[in-house]
C-alpha cells in the first residue's frame, strides 16, 4: 500500500525556518517526481515546488524560490522541504505528493503537515 | 505567472447537472486535471487527461476540454457530491504546476 506521511510542521516565528519531511512507503520511490502541495487556511490549493527522480531537476512556484528548497533522499525514501526566511504568507497545511508515473498528475498524497507562521 | 481561473461556486439541487469551468491560456497544449476535496481530507482526483476517469469515480463525473476552457461536469449530482473541486494543469513550460482557485460545490 503506498502511503505518503509528512512531518516536521509546526509554529515558527517569521523569518525562522522549519524543514518538513515526507516518508514514502510501499512503492519504488526513486522512480518517481514528487512535489509539495500547500494550502492556507480556508484557501484553495497551491502547488510548490517538484523534484525529479535523481534530485537533477527542482522546480519552485515564484513566491518561493530562494527561501524553500526541495530535496530528496532516494535511500532513505525520504522527500524534505526547507523553508527559511518564512512569512506569516507561508501559513498553509503542506501536503508531500506523489506525480503518476502516467501523466502530469498526482495519483497519492499525504495527510498533511501544518505550518504557522507567526509571532 | 500562469494562471488556471475557476468561479468561486457552483449550485444545483439534487439530480440536476453540475458544470465547473476552468479557463487557461495553456490549456490547449496541457491536459486538465480535476480534483475533489471534502472538508479536511486530501484531495481526490476525478477525472485525468481532460476527460478520462480514474476507476472507482462514479460515471456522473466527465470532463471535456475545448481551446482555453475545461469543464467538469457531474451528471444527477447527488448530495455527497458538495466539496471544493480545484482544476489543475501546468504552465508553457510544462514544468510547473498550477491549480485554479477552486470552486465549491453546494448541492441542496
């Protein structure tokens, strides 16, 4: 069974920095793109960032490049994210998600992590 | 930055047809996606590929794609149906995703 947990969400203060964690199991990780969802509270949804396969190719959304950084870590079966330089803007639950292995989709995602930022 | 435009909601009574838009300058060269969320669950995808249905997704969901608008439409929706759809498609690039703003669902 594939199963997607995140971890590591929680209240920071803004301009701290968190680093959320993604566990996959249940399926060839290294095969497969993965990407960060993340939605504000009462908002709609946000994609992230995506990594390849190799960690070779990373994509951002433009409010945050520079500040999060996605990575991964093929023996461990392990998908990170970190945030620094966070703002009350980047308040959202962030879910870890995996991209079909047939199209430009998400076939499984996580429960989520939450993060607040604020003082 | 790309953008995926959806109307904030859509109502309709028990039976009858539901349609949701999504409009994108980029969608005549990339597929839409459509996901359903329910209240504190992660999202669901309904239909793939503009018009392809996942298995275990009801028949009433169908989906259609012409020019720069996709359409998901939920034939006798029913009452378990109320949720937020989000669109998804990605940009020119092919390597960014962006969802709509979502559309909320009321079936009453």
């Amino acid at each position: 069974e594939v199963q997607l947990v995140e971890s590591g969400g929680g209240l920071v203060q803004p301009g701290g920095s968190l680093r959320l964690s993604c566990a996959a199991s249940g399926f060839t990780f290294s095969s497969y793109w993965m990407t960060w969802v993340r939605q504000a509270p009462g908002k709609g949804l946000e994609w992230v960032a995506n990594i390849k396969q190799d960690g070779s190719e990373k994509y951002y959304v433009d409010s945050v490049k520079g500040r999060f950084t996605i990575s991964r870590d093929n023996a461990k079966n392990s998908l990170y994210l970190q945030m620094n330089s966070l703002r009350a803007e980047d308040t959202a639950m962030y879910y870890c998600a995996r991209d079909s292995e047939f199209g430009a989709y998400f076939d499984y995602w996580g429960q989520g992590t939450l993060v607040t930022v604020s003082s | 930055s790309y953008e995926l435009t959806q109307p904030p909601s859509v109502s309709v009574s028990p039976g009858q047809t539901a349609r949701i838009t999504c409009s994108g300058d980029a969608l005549p060269k990339n597929y839409a996606y459509w996901y359903q969320q329910k209240s504190g669950q992660a999202p669901v995808l309904v239909i793939y590929e503009d018009s392809k249905r996942p298995s275990g997704i009801p028949e009433r969901f169908s989906g259609s794609s012409s020019g720069t608008m996709a359409t998901l439409t939920i034939s006798g929706a029913q009452v378990d149906d109320e949720a937020d759809y989000y669109c998804y498609s990605t940009d020119s690039s092919g390597n960014r995703g962006v969802f709509g703003g979502g559309t909320k669902l009321t079936v009453l």
